[in-house]
C-alpha cells in the first residue's frame, strides 16, 4: 500500500489523538506517545503538529517493508 502524503490531515489527527489509533508497530506507537504529550499542552502550534505528523510519516514509510507497519497503514488509511 502507498503510503500517503504528510499533508495528509489524517497525520495530524494521530499526533493530536483525534484519531485514537494504537499501531502494532512499536517505534511508531512510542513516538505517537511522546508527541501526543507535547502537542496535547494548550496551544500547540500548527507548525510542531505538521513537524510531528512529518515525522510519524516518514517513520513508518522508512519501515514499510515491516508487516507491523503495513498493518497499520491498512487500517488507518482504509
């Protein structure tokens, strides 16, 4: 499966937890952790929420020959 585009709004809603989504793959359900501590505090900037979902993006589509990481891809994006 393609992975989509970090503009994709769906990157911010992980980072942000409006989607609420735990990935079977390990790195990413840690980075998802650590991020949703800093963007959840009051004021967040926009720009640190599209660095984050930058971020999972391109961690997940440096992993994207792990099974773990074509699982979630599958069922975040289906």
């Amino acid at each position: 499966m393609q992975i989509p585009p970090a503009a994709h709004p769906t990157w911010a809603d992980l980072v942000t937890g409006k989607v609420k989504f735990e990935p079977s793959f390990l790195a990413a359900r840690m980075f998802i952790v650590r991020v949703r501590m800093e963007v959840g505090k009051a004021g967040a900037k926009p720009e640190l929420i599209r660095k984050h979902a930058t971020g999972l993006r391109d961690l997940l589509a440096q992993n994207a020959d792990c099974a773990s990481v074509q699982q979630d891809i599958a069922k975040i994006f289906k």
